[in-house]
C-alpha cells in the first residue's frame, strides 16, 4: 500500500513538473528576448561577423610585406661527361669531376623601399577590418528593426483578431434579439436572414484574422531562426507615447551615429590608399638580399667534391619606361576617389530624406490616433443607442449592422494607425542609427 503512495506520489510530480514546463514554454516572449534570440541565431550577422576575422587576416598578410623573404632550392644535375664542382654565377662549371652533381642554394631578402607600396597596403587592409566592423553594426541595426517590426505585426494581427471577435458577439446578439422579436411577430423573417449573413461574413473575416495571426507568428519564428510552428505568444506593448526629439536634433544624431555614413568616410580613405599603391610605381623598389649555395658530388652535399658561396647584395630596381601604364593606373583610382566621395554625398542626402520620411510618417500615425480615439468612444456611443432604439422598434436592424459595422472599422483604424506609429517610431530610430532605445 505504501509502495502505492509514494508511485502516485511520483507520478503527481512528474505531471506538475510538466504542466510548469508547458507553461514555461508558452510564456510570452518580450521584444528584447526576441531581439536577443535573433541577435544570437542570425547566419546573416555571423556571416559579417566572421568577415571581421577575414579582414583580419588580410591586414596580417599585408604586414608580412615588410618582412624578409627566406626562400631555397635544391637540384640534382647528370652531366654527359664529368664535371667538376665550381660556380659560374649560381651553375657548376664543366672539367673532370662527377657526372652528378647537387647543388642548394638559399636567398633571404628584406625589402627596404618600395615606394609606398607596402605602407598603402597595410593602410588599406586596416581600413577593411574597420569597414567589416561598420558592415556587422549595419546588419545589427537591419536586424533589430526586422525583429521589432515583425514583433508590432503580431500585436497588430492580433488586435485585429480581437476586433473580428467583438464583431462576432455583437452580431450574435443582435441575431438573438432579432429572433426573439420574429417569434413574436415583431420584425419579418427577412431581418432574421439579413441578421444570419451578417453574422456569417463576420465569422469569414474572423477567420481570416486568425490566419493572419498565424501568418506573421509564422514569419516572425523564421526571423527567429525557429521552427515555424513554435508556440508563440508575445508580450502587448503596443502603446503610444510621443516621440521626444523634434525633427531637427534626430537628424544630427543620424548623420553622427549612422553606421552607413562611417562606412561611406571609410572607403574613401581605402580608395585614397589606393591611388598610393598606384602612385608607387613611379618610384624605385630597393632591396637586401642575402645568398648562400653549395655544390657538391654527393646527395648530402658534403662529399670529396663539394664549394660553396655567399654573397650579399642590395639591388635597385627601376622602370624606365612603361608606356603610361602607371600613370593610367593612378588615373584609375583618382576617379574611384571621386566616386567614393560622390556616392557618400549621395547617402547623406538619401538618409536626410529617409529621416524625413520616417518622421512625416510618424506624425500622421500620431494624428490618426487621436481622431480614432475620439471616433472609437463616438461609435460605441452610436451602437448603444441604435440597440435601444431597435429594441423599442424605433430604428430598424440595418441601423444596427451599419453602428456595428461603423465600430469595427473605427477600431480596426485605431490599432492600426497605433501599430503604424509604433512601426513608424522604430523605423526613425533605425534612420537615426540606433540600436534600441
């Protein structure tokens, strides 16, 4: 018996335990756990991410091109007739000797001057690592404003959904008053059929309301990165509270934290290195080498018959004459100058814009609230006293459907202007080069 006990005991547990843990699964998600999931799962933002370390290692490769450059080589050479171990420049000489003969020889050479070749280089890849850091802020900025606006999407499904709801009830009494009265002998048959459709169509948008719910929870997992039938609910936020900055201070604060516009600054600096690493080639390129060799008779270049030699140099190396083609080459990356300053020109002035646009936009939700609000509370009132007074017989059931039908839309244009303002709200404070408030 007491075996008994403690198995249901156990049983009572595990039950509970997962009762909590479905609870914890459905718990709604807030706007900032969204953000930081999707922060976390994005292959978009790894991919930049990861392009900071490619970046990276440019800049090392380019720093290897100040450092000497140790090479070697090793030959084996049959001769038709014996020769005898000697050097003529880096080659045996012919005599009487070993038909086979070995020779290494090992060069270190350190560049000295280049013309600014290597500096330029350096430079520019430095600028690279910097754009790719830009680049991942950029896709952080892309990707918090996907989340937010996916986020305020379902909040604006669902409001939808709770308007659609609200039409169904009211039209489901209005159809059991109307046949309350048809049994009486009060209204004809035809309003009971006329209240009938009105219900039907309302249970149609109602259905589509709950498939547009389904679509942007849908849509919002993928954004999320999990699967797409995962249980979703999310925390209301939607609300309303006046934007503090005036159109004039949030358009400073994006043409200064605009991670765009630092990306734009950077790659003229990278075009400008550029034309340097063209303009290099008018000078000489200098260079320490340092040589050593051995030939020999033998396989481990130490038998009877072996010499060797090294040599130190340094060599300037010029070009007299190239037809113009480094004089074109720095052409060339003058005008990439050019169009890199033109093209951040263009994005200032299209950021301008953007700002503008997303403020305009903000201030007309913000209009749209208010009327609706005012509107809402004007057509409850209406369909109140269009149910009295078909209740009394002193207006007739059309009244009613166009007061409920009246409702419904001035709902419906309430959350949706307060979805657009919220919406709006984020998209400024993306153009404003913001992460989240």
């Amino acid at each position: 018996m007491r075996v008994k006990w403690i198995s249901a005991f156990i049983l009572l547990a595990a039950l509970s335990g997962g009762s909590l843990l479905a609870q914890e699964a459905q718990a709604p998600m807030t706007l900032e756990e969204s953000i930081r999931i999707a922060l976390e799962r994005s292959l978009t933002l790894h991919s930049a991410m990861v392009g900071i370390d490619g970046s990276e290692f440019r800049r090392k490769e380019a720093i290897t091109s100040f450092l000497p450059l140790w090479t070697g080589q090793y030959y084996y050479t049959r001769y038709n007739s014996p020769a005898s171990v000697g050097f003529t420049g880096t080659s045996a000489i012919g005599g009487f000797g070993s038909r086979d003969i070995f020779n290494f020889g090992t060069t270190l050479n350190q560049p000295l001057f280049t013309g600014g070749l290597n500096l330029a280089n350096y430079r520019s890849a430095k600028l690279g690592v910097d754009l790719s850091k830009v680049s991942v802020e950029t896709v952080k900025r892309d990707l918090v404003l996907q989340v937010r606006v996916g986020y305020f999407s379902i909040l604006r499904a669902e409001k939808f959904r709770d308007v659609a709801q609200q039409q169904v009830k009211q039209f489901e009494a209005q159809l059991e008053v109307t046949k309350a009265f048809f049994e009486v002998g009060i209204v004809p048959k035809n309003d009971v059929l006329q209240a009938e459709v009105n219900l039907a169509n309302a249970r149609q948008s109602l259905v589509t309301a709950e498939n547009n719910v389904a679509t942007a929870k849908a849509s919002f997992n993928i954004l999320l990165r999990r699967d797409i039938n995962t249980p979703l609910n999310v925390v209301d936020i939607l609300e309303y509270k006046p934007f503090p900055l005036p159109f004039e201070e949030s358009l400073e604060e994006a043409l200064r934290q605009r991670p765009e516009i630092k990306a734009a600054q950077l790659n003229i600096d990278q075009a400008k290195e550029n034309v340097k690493v063209a303009k290099s080639g008018f000078f000489p390129t200098i260079n320490l080498s340092g040589n050593y060799g051995r030939v020999s008779d033998a396989v481990g270049l130490n038998g009877d018959m072996k010499d060797e030699r090294w040599t130190i140099q340094t060599l300037a190396t010029f070009t007299l004459w190239n037809w113009g083609n480094t004089a074109f080459k720095v052409g060339e990356s003058k005008v990439k100058v050019t169009q890199a300053e033109d093209s951040k020109t263009q994005l200032v002035e299209s950021i301008t814009l953007e700002v503008k646009d997303d403020y305009l936009n903000m201030l007309v939700a913000e209009k749209n609230i208010r009327v609706a609000e005012t509107a809402i509370a004007q057509a409850e009132e209406n369909l109140r006293m269009n149910e009295e007074r078909y209740k009394y017989q002193v207006a007739t059931q059309t009244d009613v459907i166009i007061a409920v039908t009246l409702l419904t839309q001035t709902r419906t244009n309430y959350y949706g202007a307060l979805s657009d303002f919220n919406v709006a709200q984020a998209r400024l404070e993306r153009a404003m080069g913001r992460m989240y408030p």
